[in-house]
C-alpha cells in the first residue's frame, strides 16, 4: 500500500502543479498563486483538521467519570444498542469471562435477535475448571523451570547423551527429560472450560424484552449520541452508562468521538475504520473497569475489541 499511497501523491503535486502554473498565467495575480499554494497544502487535510477542531471543542465537556466501582456486582443487565446486540458467539464468551458464580451470579444480556439472554450460575459450576486451571498453572511454572535447565546446566547433560546418537534418539531424550507438560494441561483446562460454559449455556432463559427479567442489580446501556452537523458525518458518536438499579443512580458514565477513516488513511497498510478518537479506543473495556474488575480480561482479547470497534463502522458509515 506504500506504492500506491507513493503513487496518489505524486499525482496530486504533478496535477496541483499543473493548475498553479495555469492561475499564475491567467490570473498574473501573486495572491492567486499564494492561495493556490495553500488549498493544495491544506486541501487533503481538511477532514482531519476539522475532527482536531470538533474534538478540541468535545473535549472541553466531561468525557468520562467513575463514581463508584462494584467488586462483586452479583446480578448485571448488559443492553447493547451500538453493536447492537451479542450474537451466540459474544453471548458464550461473557458467560466464560464475567459470570464465575462468586461475583456475578445472573448475567442478562440482548441478543442480535432481539431477543433477551438470561445466564446464572453458581461457583460449583465453576469447580472443575478451577482445579484444572491450577493443574495447568502449576505446569506452567515447571515448563518454566525445564527451559530453564534446557538452556542451562542441563545443556551439556543433553549434548554429551546425544553424541553418536540418531535423530529420534535424541528427540526422545528431550521429550522424556525436558518435555512440555504445560500443553496437555492447557489442553485439559480448555475442555473442562468448555463444558462447563456450555451446561451453563444450554439452560438459559430466554425473554422477550428487559422488562420481563427478574430484578438485576445493576444495567450497562451502550447507546449512540446523536451530534450536529458536520460532526455527524465525521465522527461516529456513542456512550456507556452504568445504573446501580437498586438505588436508581448512575455510578459511571463514558463517552467516546471516532474520527472515520478519510481517503488518505485508506493507504496506510492496515485499512483503518477509525483514524483516531477522542475517549477510550475500545468502549468495551470501561465495563471491565467498573463491574468485572474481578475478571482480570481488560488487556486480554484486543482481536475481539477491535472487531467490535469494525462492527460499529460499518453500521453507522454505509
């Protein structure tokens, strides 16, 4: 993509040179020229000069605020009005992540079906899994300690075993003395994982609207924002709120301005949706901060973030 960005430019300046020349021949007019010179420095920035200035103008209201964070938020309704709504595969994977029995018992999210997902469980669901992520922590570290040895005083130990020794011998060797239990313990861990998420999966209640749900304790709302024009043809404008449901009070709020991709970030290799953004990048994360603390998944799947993030453009920019 840098040809062809190397490419685009060159035609601009050959085509913008072209036109000063004819304005400075018709024209005969130095401020016509000086004015050309300008359009054609500032005329493929427009877009990005003008996002810089709307968010210097958002950026003077409160963008985001944490009132209060939950260490064990127990029941959470999750309405998604952005993406908008789980599909099965988002809906499984915050079952796996956020509702571990201890902290979050009732999990309630919108589905892309619009219809309402019901999830509970109950630490025992969770036992299983928990021995086997201990077993492939404890693994873990011995895998740790044998490259250790590898690479250490066990080398020489290796070497002088494999001396007049075929390929497979010495293959052997290094399996039996300095093997990867690690594996087959991850492995075994990501079985038991997904059992147990799909028992908990397969007895959901499902509902109609939200408003059927039994009483959850607290509510996530991601919503667009509506904004003026220009900026609603240049940003892509949305907010989380967060309501302990209980006390009907808001504990936290954020709220984010994405600049869309222009013609010129089309050229920069990865394809960008956003070129940048005022607020948090990845709204997803805020919840993490504020409810699911506990989870420890803030920095943990950025793949899946970022598809939101290109879900999110394509709804709002066709």
């Amino acid at each position: 993509m840098g040809i062809a960005l190397l490419i685009v430019v060159t035609i601009y300046l050959l085509a913008g040179a072209i036109v000063l020349y004819l304005v400075k021949r018709w024209t005969k007019s130095k401020a016509a020229v000086w004015l050309g010179v300008l359009l054609l420095i500032f005329g493929p920035f427009w877009r990005p000069i003008l996002c810089n200035l709307l968010f210097k103008y958002y950026g003077k209201q409160p963008l985001q605020a944490i009132h209060q964070t939950v260490e064990a938020p127990i029941s959470v309704y999750w309405q998604d009005n952005v993406w908008p709504g789980f599909d099965a595969y988002g809906r499984n994977w915050m079952v796996e992540q956020y509702l571990d029995g201890v902290h979050l018992q009732a999990l309630a999210v919108n589905g892309d079906d619009r219809k309402i997902y019901l999830y509970q469980a109950r630490e025992q669901d969770w036992l299983e899994r928990t021995t086997a992520k201990e077993i492939w922590k404890q693994r873990e570290a011995e895998e740790a300690e044998y490259a250790k040895r590898e690479k250490g005083i066990y080398k020489k130990e290796y070497e002088d075993h494999c001396k007049n020794k075929t390929r497979e011998e010495c293959g052997a060797y290094h399996a039996t003395n300095f093997g990867n239990p690690e594996r087959a313990a991850f492995r075994e861990y990501l079985r038991i994982n997904k059992e147990a998420t799909k028992r908990i999966v397969d007895r959901c209640e499902v509902y109609d609207s939200p408003d059927k749900l039994p009483p959850m304790r607290y509510r996530v709302d991601f919503n667009t924002v509506k904004t003026g024009y220009p900026a609603s043809r240049l940003l892509h404008t949305d907010e989380i709120t967060i309501t302990d449901v209980e006390k009907n009070k808001e504990i936290a709020f954020s709220r984010r301005y994405m600049a869309y991709a222009f013609w010129l970030t089309k050229f920069s290799g990865n394809q960008p949706d956003f070129s940048s953004a005022l607020g948090d990048w990845h709204a997803y994360e805020f919840d993490d901060k504020v409810l699911f603390e506990y989870a420890g998944v803030i920095d943990a799947l950025e793949l899946e973030k970022e598809t939101l993030d290109k879900r999110t453009y394509r709804l709002y920019h066709n």
